[in-house]
C-alpha cells in the first residue's frame, strides 16, 4: 500500500467533518468571544499573576529569524539564538541573585522538580542520600508536595503560625526529630498569603546547619523585580515563571517557561544543554559534555520562543525601570486590599506584597453565601473571578492578585462591584446563589469536567448503506 492509500484510509475512518471556509471561520471567531481574557477584561486570579502581555513580545517572536529555526539545524547556524538565550540569563541572574539559571523546564512545577532533582544529586555526591524528606508549609501551592512526592520524596508539612509567616517552633522541633533526614524545604516567598517571610534569612541558616538545602518557589517574583533578590536571601535555588512575572502568556496550560536559578555548588547538576559563553572564543555554546548533569529536562533548547517574547519584555522594560514592576503590583495589591477591608476582611492584618488574601467567612456565617458565589456574581459584573479557597489554611478564601498593569479605574471598578456584591450577599443571596446568570454557561459540575474530561470533537456515526 502506498502512501497515499494509506492517507486515504486514514481519513476514511477519521470521519473529518466536511464544513465550508466560511463555516469553519465563524466557528473559530465565535468561540474566541466567548472566551475571557487578560485582553477583554480584569483578571485577579491570584497566585497567576494575569497581567498584560505586551503586543511587541509577539512582534519579535514573529520574525522570522526566531520563528523559523528548527530546533535540529546545526548549532554553528543558530549564535543568534543562543546570544539571545543567553541574554536571557544573565538578566535573571542579576534580577534573582543566583549565580547560574537554566531555562530548559517548561512549567513552574518542571522547575520545582527539576530543582529537587539537582538537590537529590547534590546530596547523592555528598553521601547524603539518607536525607529522603521534603518539608513543605501547610500554605504551598499544590504543586510543591506534588514535585517532591514524584522525586521519591516524604513530604512532611510546615505550619503557618497566627502572624501568616513559618511557625519556627514547629520548625525547629521538625529538624530535631528529622535533622540527618531533611533533604530540602520548599518556600514561597512571598507566601501564598501575600506576605514576605520576614524570618528567611534565620529560617534559611537552620536548614543549612541541618545539613539541607532551601528551594524557593518563585512563581510570584512579581513582587520582588527589582526590588529585592531570593539569592541574597539565603535560597540554595529557585523557579521562576516566565509565563507569570515575565509577561509570557499562559496559553491554556502551555507552553510555559519555569526557568530555574541556582547557586555555584548546584550549578554542576544543571540540565544539559548548558547555554553559556564560552571564556575563550568569546561566543555563547550549547554544551553537553557536563559529567555532573542530571541529564535532559526538555527536548531540544526548551521553549525557544517563549525566550524571545521575555526577552522582548526585560529589554523593553531595562534595568533602570525593573523595580517599577514590583512597586505597582504590591501598592495595587494594597490598594484593594484597603478599598475592601471593610466588606472582606484580609487573613492578616498586615500590608500585602503582590497580592491580598481576603475571606467572605462572615456570608457564609450569617447569610450562607460562600466565597464561590461571589466569585460566581463576578462573572455577571463582567470580571474574571479571583481565585478562590486557596491557600487552604483560609477559610472561604479569596485571592486578588491585579498585578502591576491595571489602571486605578479598573481597580476602582473592581472594587465598587465587589462591594455591591457583598450588598448583595446580605440582602439577597439567592442572586448570588444562582448566579451566573449572564453568561454562556452557568455553573459547571468542576469535578465532573475533570474526572470526564472529554476534549475530543466526534463525528456522528455515518449511516452505512
Ligand atoms: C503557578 C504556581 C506554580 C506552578 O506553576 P505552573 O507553571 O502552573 O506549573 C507553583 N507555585 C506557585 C506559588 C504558583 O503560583
């Protein structure tokens, strides 16, 4: 059979459906207005920092010098590319204070692993391979316990004390009984909480005297740029999300960018290939010849164009302007935070960093309005929820997270709905129980969609003759 029996065979059973250009159009137009996004309107889902993706990352990503490429051409024809990889590290090193980053792990969570990959090794070359546990506050995002459970690890949680920050009591009797076995602790910083760990230099120095190494999970570096650098704190490594704080979009679950930085003793252990300049020839190498490695991550460079957009987004913004990004995202943080006191009262009574965590507690109390429904109500109001019960340890929480590029008015605009919605809540909560009410779809079985996940298109069956 020749190809093209095969190919026609194949398309036979496929059953593709037959529709016009035009049909095919309308189709595609139709289903992206219904969808909601950082370019149709607010969105603070906390902990994923929406904020605006320039329209120039995708100028440059475009041009054909970048788009172009195939990642199997000889590595000789690409030192464009590999100057602008490297570009790309040297600033996160100087924006995060570590002394190596690598840009192969495609999400934040492949970061977070990679990183207790590199500490595995680490410990394994020191004879330490006994250390077989990962401490991980109770406030983590869900993806910490999760990397470290698929390193092999035993995950042991850290409370969060009544201020917001690490319990160190509890720490301390956790290295006592552990020590010797403590492969690593996981914080975030600022915590899922909006709040900085005013204890991480201490809590850092304990680790280390307990033998183990500190990852931080920088997923929300958005309220640090320019401002302060996790290396400097006392962190051993760090993820970055380039599809968060660096302005890449979040394209439906990828492709992402979970960059990681280390310090000089884990910088051996790093994924092959190691982009970096070479001292004698001046120009940038793809190196594989890494004995220490841990290996591959990613095929290829990782995501190349994804590089390009974040690239395009430091260069725009430059060094002078960096801290601007962080100043704005924690005062607008702030600034909700204060324009909602009143009707949400925040976790903690404390100034906020790149996002306030509020709890709808009392609705739920006295009027049995859960913080769903408000976030539900949103979507009548024409604003993207925030997100909602997490981290875990607030009850009926809500995470607002506006980032650095929205307007006073829409905060504004925000807020006055949220605290017509609150009204609402006390006067009439069927609305709010019942809502959406203007959009395509009203409420979903969430676990239904997940557990039957069905994403595939299927014709109907033809009719034999
Ligand atoms: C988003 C996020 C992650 C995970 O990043 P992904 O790219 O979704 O894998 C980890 N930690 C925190 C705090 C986050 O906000």
């Amino acid at each position: 059979m020749d190809l093209s029996d095969a190919l026609g065979d194949l398309r036979q059973e496929l059953h593709l459906p037959e529709v016009s250009e035009l049909d095919l159009v309308r189709h595609f137009t139709n289903l992206s207005q219904i969808n909601y996004g950082i370019d149709t309107g607010f969105y603070p889902l906390g902990s994923c920092t929406m904020k605006y993706n320039p329209k120039i990352n995708e100028v440059t990503a475009r041009y054909a010098g970048f788009a172009a490429l195939h990642p199997m051409q000889p590595v000789e024809t690409i030192p464009g590319a590999l100057e602008l990889l490297n570009g790309v590290q040297e600033i996160l090193c100087e924006v995060t204070g570590f002394d190596a980053i690598t840009l192969q792990p495609l999400a934040g969570a492949h970061g977070e692993m990679t990183c207790l990959m590199l500490i595995k090794a680490y410990h394994e070359r020191l004879g330490q391979s006994q250390r077989n546990i990962v401490l991980v506050p109770d406030s983590a995002h869900g993806t910490n316990p999760a990397s470290a459970a698929r390193c092999g690890y035993d995950v042991k949680p850290v409370p969060t004390d009544a201020d917001g920050n690490t319990d160190l009591a509890a720490l301390t009797k956790s290295l006592e009984e552990h020590g010797d076995r403590v492969a690593a602790l996981m914080l975030t910083n600022p915590s899922t909480l909006g709040l900085f760990e005013p204890n991480i230099s201490l809590i850092c120095k304990m680790i280390h005297d307990a033998g183990g190494q500190v990852f931080c999970d920088g997923a929300n570096m958005n309220a640090m740029v320019g401002t302060t650098r996790p290396g400097d704190h006392g962190f051993d490594c760090m993820h970055l999300n380039l599809h968060k704080t660096f302005s890449t979009p979040h394209g439906g679950g990828g492709p992402g960018c979970g960059a990681i930085g280390l310090q000089a003793h884990l910088a051996p252990y790093q994924p092959v290939p190691v982009i970096q300049r070479d001292a004698e020839s001046g120009q940038v190498v793809a190196e594989y010849e890494r004995p220490l490695s841990i290996g591959r991550v990613s095929a290829y460079y990782g995501q190349f164009l994804m590089e390009v957009r974040a690239y395009t987004y430091l260069m725009a913004y430059g060094r002078e302007n960096m801290a601007d990004i962080s100043r704005y995202a924690v005062l607008n943080a702030n600034y909700v935070r204060a324009r909602l006191k009143d009707v949400l009262p925040p976790a903690h009574d404390r100034p906020c960093m790149h996002e306030c965590i509020l709890t709808a507690e009392k609705y739920k109390k006295n009027h049995g309005v859960r913080a769903l429904d408000i976030s539900k109500r949103l979507i009548d109001y024409g604003f993207h929820p925030p997100t909602n019960y997490f981290p875990l340890i607030v009850p009926e929480c809500l995470m607002i997270e506006p980032t650095e590029t929205e307007s006073k008015e829409t905060l504004d605009a925000f807020c006055d709905a949220m605290i017509e919605i609150c009204h609402e809540a006390m006067t009439t909560p069927d609305v709010l129980h019942a809502a959406p009410s203007t959009a395509v779809v009203g409420r979903l079985d969430e676990t239904a969609a997940v557990k039957n996940l069905d994403v595939r298109w299927q014709a109907p069956q033809p009719v034999l003759a």
